[in-house]
C-alpha cells in the first residue's frame, strides 16, 4: 500500500484535535487525523451528560472555522450570569454579564455536538484526511520526518506528529516525555437533572468541603450536574437509587432550585491533574489533554486546549510563510513557550481552589468567605476573574481574537 504524504499527522480525533486538523487545514497544510473510536453522535432529542463551559474565546475560535453557526442552530444554552457561594457561611459572588454590557459569559454546549459540527467540517475540507475508527500500529520519528503505521497496514508520512490524544496519550510516551500528576482523591459526578425552579440563565456552583457542585444551565430548562467529591462520598452517591441520589443533591444544592431530580444518565470520573514535562519534542507537540489535565471546578479544560490547538496554528503557519520548517524543533519551541506558561497558571490556580474550598477546616471557611463578599464587591477584581473566565486574558493567538489577523 502506497504511503500517503501529508504535512501534520494528529493522533486523536477529539474537540482539540479535530480543532487543530480544522484550523491547520484552513492554513493550507495537508492533515491527517487518526482516531481510535467512532464517537456517538449528538442526539436532537436527548441531551448528553457531557457538556463544556465554552468561552467567547473557544466560540471565536469556532466560529471563525466555521462551525459555531452549526452548533448554535442546533442547541446551545447561554449563561448570562455565574452564582459561586460557600457551603459554610453566607458569603458568595455573582459574575454578571449585564456589568459587562455583553449578552452573556459563555455557553454550556453538548460534548458530541462539538465533535459532530468539528467532522462535519473536516468532511467539507479537502485538506483533511479523517482515519477512524483505526488504531496506531507503529509510530517512528526521525530528525527529518514522521512515519506512521495504522493498524489495518496504511502507512502515512509528515513533517510534524501531534499528540491529541487525550490524558494517557501515547504520542506522549511514544516521545518519551514524562508528566507530572496529582490525584484529587476525587470523582466527577455528571448527569442531566431537572429542578423544580427555573434556572434562570445562570450557571450555580456551590463549594462543599468534599468538593464543588455545578448545575449548568440547559436549553431545555433542565441543568448539566458536574459534582466533585471525595472518592468514598463519590462511591456511596453512584451506589443511590433515584430518589435517594436526587435528595442527596436537592440538599447539596441547598434546594437553590428548589427540589432536583436526577436522570438515568449518571456517570462518574476520576479527577486529576496532570502536565506535561514538556509540550514539544523534535518534530513532536503536544495539545489538549495530551498536555493538561485539570480539575473541572472552573470548566477550563477543552477551553485551554482549543487555545492550544488555535496557538500552533498560528505557530506552524508562521514558520511556513517566513519559509522554516514548520516541523522544527525551534518553531514547536515557540508553541511550547506560548502556551506551557498559561495552563500552568490555570492549574495552579485550580490547586489553590481545591485547598482553599475542598475542606472543613474553619480557618480556610473564614478566608473562603472573606474573600469570597471581597470579591463580590471590588469592580476591578471582579473584571478580572470574568476575564479569565470568558477567555479574555493573556496572549490569545489569531484565532481567538476579537479582530482576527
Ligand atoms: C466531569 C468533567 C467535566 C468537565 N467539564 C468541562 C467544562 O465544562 N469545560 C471544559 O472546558 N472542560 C471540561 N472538562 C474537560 C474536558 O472534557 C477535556 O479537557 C476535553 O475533553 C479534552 O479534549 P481532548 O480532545 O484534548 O482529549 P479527549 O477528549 O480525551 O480526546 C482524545 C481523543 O483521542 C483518541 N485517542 C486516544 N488514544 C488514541 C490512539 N492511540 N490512537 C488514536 N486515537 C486515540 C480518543 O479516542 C479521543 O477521541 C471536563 C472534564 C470532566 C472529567
């Protein structure tokens, strides 16, 4: 079989990866994705249990390849307002879009709605070759180029691998890069819930000593949970029947919504944080989750990986037109230097929450709630946390800009 010559090889076929093959596609490079698994697909009349916090930053990025339109018709649920309050003390702080003059911070999209409007825009590149479901046989990097054998014989040659493949991801071991990690001794609880009142377009979290809980808004009134606790709470609330499990969360949530009544779909996941030692290795990057993994408590993470994704487009196209090797080890440096800095401050960011809120003990309960009313009440400080929270800060590559360049 003949081997096929691209410029990019991607191994995964995820939000980030298929971001990347999308944006490096309208860039003029030739790419290829591989991915292990057929995805679901988004269902019209269900909604997923795995949703994602976009940022206007992510919906720029969406938008300028040309699929948030696709994803808009179909479901999104804007959040015009995000409540955080203390499970012990009163204190707590709202982040309102109206302070701002903007329409709303962000909105909860369906995980498979993204990766379906992302194929069906690949499907409508003629620089994209989708290889999926197929596993990677053999990988083998030189200084000069890429070889990359799938499972089922076809073999692929380029300039540049990148690894999107998610937390364990082989590209990464493959290039012999290590990671440092941390366990949070917690589980993610998800599940699709109606509640009694009306959310109201805001997103809630309310900090418990085992660990957060969010309901998310959805466009059909009912919320997206995403609850973090303690890995032996965790298991107990997995192991509840409905009624139990719901007035379980009914008073977690402080009835905030009144009575809550969870759905079929609970799943649960480990939580963890993870960094690469490195984002890059000769003719190797790494994006996504491949890269970083943190705790959900903020809704960052396919956020920073499609920063990420949007970040080496710009890199890789740069060294293109100033006629360098895009697959050089000083141009993947660049991306390295660019993004490694910002997700390392996320998660530091998120550790501070972690210990700051995911505990009992009354003295860090007197700072939470200081700090919390403080925040709640300095204009500036507040500016910035929905910066930060809207993907506003830092060096955003072209992408995500407000004026694209
Ligand atoms: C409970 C929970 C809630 C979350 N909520 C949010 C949120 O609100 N907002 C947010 O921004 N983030 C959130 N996240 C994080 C977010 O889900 C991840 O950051 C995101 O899915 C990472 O995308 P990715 O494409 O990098 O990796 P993945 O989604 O892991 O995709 C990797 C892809 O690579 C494929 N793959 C793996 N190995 C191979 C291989 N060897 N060969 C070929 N293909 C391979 C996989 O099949 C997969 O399709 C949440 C996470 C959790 C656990």
């Amino acid at each position: 079989m003949a081997e096929q010559r691209t410029d990019v090889i991607i191994i995964g076929g995820g939000m980030v990866g298929l971001t990347l093959a999308v944006g490096l596609a309208d860039s003029g490079f030739q790419v290829a994705v591989v991915e292990a698994r057929e995805p679901p697909s988004w269902q019209p009349g269900q909604a997923s249990n795995r949703v994602s916090a976009v940022t206007q930053a992510s919906q720029r990025i969406l938008d300028r390849l040309g699929v948030w339109e696709w994803i808009a018709f179909r479901r999104v649920s804007p959040f015009e307002a995000i409540r955080a309050w203390d499970a012990a003390g009163h204190a707590g702080v709202t982040f309102d879009a109206a302070d701002r003059g903007e329409p709303c911070l962000g909105h909860i999209v369906e995980n498979t709605l993204i990766q379906d409007a992302l194929r069906e825009a690949v499907a409508r590149r003629g620089g994209v070759s989708l290889y999926c479901p197929v596993e990677v046989g053999n990988l083998d990097v030189t200084a000069e180029r890429v070889r990359v054998r799938l499972g089922d014989g076809r073999r692929l040659r380029g300039s540049v691998l990148v690894g999107a493949d998610g937390a364990s991801s082989m590209v990464r071991a493959h290039a012999g890069i290590g990671v440092h990690g941390r366990d949070y001794g917690q589980r993610g609880i998800v599940a699709t819930v109606t509640t009694q009142k009306h959310h109201g377009a805001v997103a809630r979290q309310r900090f418990l000593p085992e660990g957060p809980l969010a309901l998310l808004p959805l466009a059909d009134g009912r919320c997206s949970l995403v609850w973090s606790a303690a890995t032996v709470r965790a298991d107990e609330l997995e192991a509840m029947d409905e009624p139990e499990f719901s007035a379980a969360l009914t008073a977690a949530s402080e009835a905030v919504l009144g009575q809550v009544t969870a759905s079929v779909d609970r799943a649960a996941f480990p939580l963890r944080r993870l960094h690469a030692e490195s984002y890059v290795a000769p003719r190797v990057a790494l994006v996504g989750d491949a890269a970083h993994v943190i705790h959900p408590l903020a809704g960052q993470g396919v956020n920073l990986g499609l920063l990420d994704a949007a970040a080496l487009v710009d890199v890789l196209h740069q060294a293109r037109e100033r006629g360098r090797d895009p697959g050089g080890y000083a141009t993947l440096r660049r991306y390295a230097r660019w993004r490694r800095g910002d997700n390392a401050l996320m998660q530091a960011a998120m550790d501070g929450f972690h210990w700051l809120f995911s505990n009992d003990d009354p003295l860090r309960s007197i700072v939470r709630n200081v700090g919390l009313g403080a925040t709640d009440r300095l204009a500036p400080v507040k500016a910035m946390f929905i910066d930060h929270a809207v993907g506003q800060r830092g060096d955003l590559p072209s992408l995500a800009r407000w004026r694209y360049m």
